[in-house]
C-alpha cells in the first residue's frame, strides 16, 4: 500500500505541475503574485506526494487494522506540536517565504508518513491486527455451533 500511495502522489504531484502554468497564466496579476503563485503550487504538489501515501497508511491500513487511539494521538501531535509552531515561527520570527511557510504547516503529513510506515512494521501493530482476526474466528465458529444445535432442537423455527 506504500507503493500505491508514492505512485498516486507522484502522478498528482506531476499533474499539478503541468497545470499549474496554464491555470496561474490565466490571472491577471503581478509578476511577484505570480512567482509566490508557482513557489506555492510547487510546494503543494511536493506535499501530495507525502499526503496521498499518508492517506492510505492512516485512513487505510493503520485504522483499518484498529489502531485508532495512536492515529488520534499522532494527528494532534504531529499538528500541534510540529506543524503549527513550526509554521508560526517560519512566519513571524523567521520570516521565511510563503513556500517554507506552507511547507512547515504542511512538516506534519511528512512526518506522519514516517511515523506511519514504522508503526506498520511494528510488532504490536501486528499483533493487534493478529489477536482481532483469532477472536473473530473464535466467535465465528461459537456463533456457527449455536446455531446448528439450535436447527437440531427446534427445526420448525429455525
């Protein structure tokens, strides 16, 4: 699913670059709005990559295999701890350009992304996904042995 998500943001990030030109060139504005124009989409199409390989790992593979609480926990860590100080003090302190701005408030999907792939290869989320699926299977075959005793004793209801 790694693999998948690189190449669905590389294939965005490529087609926001090619039509990021035409779409910019379509404004009539100046030469400095469009230079922050294009420093921006650049960054943006940078950061699908990371957004679309995090989307699958979070939305996908890491809740779906039930570990929600860490995912609660990264998303406001990540966020409020990383993204937002960072992009305040690239603005106000730093006084960096709108593309490092955008890029610090956007430094939380970078690193929920290499947070997510080492959580996908830790042993406790294996762990969970693997104690879920055997007690799934417990309370299947119960649920199944129930219901054949229950055809047995009473056939006209069942």
């Amino acid at each position: 699913f790694l693999g998948v998500g690189f190449a669905l943001g590389a294939i965005s990030a490529i087609f926001i670059m090619i039509i990021s030109n035409p779409i910019i060139n379509s404004y009539n504005v100046g030469a400095e709005t469009v230079q922050i124009a294009k420093e921006l989409m650049f960054a943006l199409s940078v950061n699908i990559i990371f957004r679309a390989t995090n989307s699958i790992m979070t939305k996908g593979v890491l809740r779906g295999g039930g570990d929600t609480k860490m995912l609660m926990l990264a998303d406001n860590v990540f966020s409020w701890v990383l993204a937002l100080p960072l992009g305040i003090l690239a603005s106000f302190v730093f006084k960096f350009s709108p593309f490092w701005i955008y890029t610090c408030l956007k430094s939380d999907e970078i690193a929920k992304t290499f947070w997510c792939v080492y959580r996908k290869k830790n042993v406790l989320f294996l762990c969970s996904i693997l104690i879920f699926s055997t007690m799934y299977d417990i309370l299947t075959s119960i649920e199944n042995r129930i219901l054949m005793c229950a055809e047995h004793r009473f056939p006209d209801i069942i």
